[in-house]
C-alpha cells in the first residue's frame, strides 16, 4: 500500500493483524493526528475571489452591478478573501468524517478522528468528495505536507464502500480489492529493476475480431517502441502457474509479437519456472510480500539478460 498509493511508512516496524480494522488503524490514526497537528500550526489557505455586496467597500467596485442597482445601501465589490475553506482542506474533513461514521479503528482512534474533525469545524465546510479529487493537486512549500495527508484520504475513501456482506460495522466495511493492488505493486516494483532503456507500460491493448488482449504490463523498447517483454501479475498461492494462466500469456504473446512472457506471483515457491510453447518463452517469477520494504524490492526468480537496471 506505501508503494502504490504513494502513502508514507506507517508502521515502525513489522506487525501481524488478525483483522482489517487492526491493519488500517495506524493509517487513520497517521491521519488525524497530523490534521491535529496542522489545526493546531494553521491551516492552508488560499485567497479565493469573492463577488458579492458589502456595507463598505472592499477591493474593487463592480461597476456594472452597481450602476444597475445604484440606489441599494450596499455596495457591489470585488475582493480576495484568505481563506481556510477550500477543497484542501474540504478532503481532509470529508474523509474525517466518513472514518467517523463508519466506525472504524480503536476506541482510541476514534477520539482521535473525532477531535481532528473538531478543530476542522467552522473553518471548513462539510462537502462531499471523491477518491479522483486527491489527484493531480498542487503542492507548494507552503502545503507540501498535504501531499502525503491527501494519499491516505484517496485510499481511505477509495475502499470505504458499501459491501453485500454483512462485517463486523453496523455501517460500511473496508474492502480492499488484493488482486487489483499487487498488479500495480508488480509494476511499482518492476520499474525499479529494468533499464533505463526500456519502459513498462500498463495500458498498451491489441483488438481483433474475436477478441482484446489487455496484459497487465508491456515492456518495451524506449525508443522503437518494440515490445519486449509481457508481465502479467496472478495474486495467487499454489503448486505453479495453471494451464489457464499459461493459455493467457502465450496468447498475448501471439497478440503483440512478443516471444518473452513472465507470470507475477507473490508466492516465492513457483518462481524459477520456465517453458518453451512454440516459439514463446513462458517463465515465472515473484514478488514476495512477507518482507518489509528495503530500497529496491527484490524479484525472485527474474533474471532477464538486458532488461534489468543492475
């Protein structure tokens, strides 16, 4: 989750949890506590435009609207205003108060959101937001620190959903798609091994009458444009890749010219696999998850002549 969803380190160190509430309490309890902390230094502001009509006067005169209505006691103006209640902020809250209501984390967590909530209070209005509106801010020196406070909303109000399972919550529960999260933790990771002249794209498709081929990853030649390589991530433990898994591969293989295939798995026991089906080469290789997180993850089984950094 720190390498895909760009999140800060959030456990000291290396902890089992038995149930998800546990594993996502210090990353709402992160939260709070430097929304805490920035309450208390002072929110971010920015001077936001306002129009509207003002017992004396502020800024500009709109000279328009005051011609048209030249005999009210107010005066139309145009001023800038310093203020705390922008969308920055406004995420901040609404994720604030989604935790809240869904009753996640320790009793101790929960005083925590509430608190935090508080102090945004009265400063920042309560308007809802979406897991997309997290991305593409702007940072600046003076809100650089809501980088990493706007990544762990975008998580958090990307995954608390409703679900058709009954949980431990009278309210909604925390789901996290696994599959979805180690394919782009497979290309996090990947991109930190291969050289620096090739790129690993996740969006390259090939149609045809019958059928589109979408793998998780193309590597290809950075300046032909050649693909070179064909990733695809299996979140799955077991004895060794299935027919299913290799027919697919081989397939995209044949789809985009490509005679190199790897299957991903998590489960370090099925890497170092290899097969020759015509003219592809299948392999296999793994990214463990059962290690904490050093520099440059490691990726067993994957010895691809050329392709990687070191």
């Amino acid at each position: 989750l720190e390498v895909v969803g760009d999140l800060p380190v959030v456990p000291e160190n290396m902890a089992e949890t038995e149930t998800l509430p546990e594993s996502i309490d210090p990353l709402i309890q992160l939260l709070a506590r430097h929304v805490n902390k920035r309450a208390q230094q002072g929110l971010y502001r920015k001077h936001v435009q306002q129009n509207r009509e003002v017992q004396y006067i502020r800024g500009r005169i709109d000279v328009d609207a005051h011609l048209r209505a030249p005999h009210q006691p107010h005066v139309p103006c145009r001023f800038d205003e310093h203020k705390t209640d922008i969308e920055d902020n406004q995420i901040l809250a609404w994720t604030l108060h989604r935790i809240a209501r869904s009753g996640l984390g320790s009793d101790e967590t929960r005083q925590q959101v509430r608190e935090a909530f508080r102090r945004l209070s009265g400063r920042v209005r309560l308007v809802p937001v979406q897991p997309e509106d997290c991305d593409g801010r702007t940072y600046n020196r003076l809100n650089e620190d809501y980088r990493s406070l706007h990544a762990i909303c975008r998580f958090l109000l990307a995954h608390l959903t409703p679900g058709h399972r009954p949980g431990t919550h009278s309210t909604v529960p925390f789901v996290v798609d696994m599959p979805a999260l180690f394919e782009r933790f497979v290309g996090s990771v990947f991109r930190t091994h291969i050289s620096e002249e090739n790129i690993l794209d996740g969006t390259d498709s090939r149609t045809t009458d019958l059928a589109r081929f979408d793998p998780d990853y193309v590597l290809k030649d950075q300046f032909s444009g050649t693909p070179r390589l064909i990733l695809d991530a299996k979140y799955k433990y077991g004895s060794g890749p299935t027919s299913a898994d290799v027919q697919q591969v081989v397939a995209y293989a044949a789809a985009f010219g490509c005679s190199e295939v790897c299957l991903v798995y998590p489960d370090s026991s099925i890497a170092g696999q290899e097969a020759t089906i015509g003219d592809v080469r299948v392999r296999t290789a793994a990214v463990p998850l059962t290690t904490a997180l050093p520099d440059s993850f490691p990726v067993v089984g994957a010895d691809f002549s050329g392709l990687e950094r070191d």
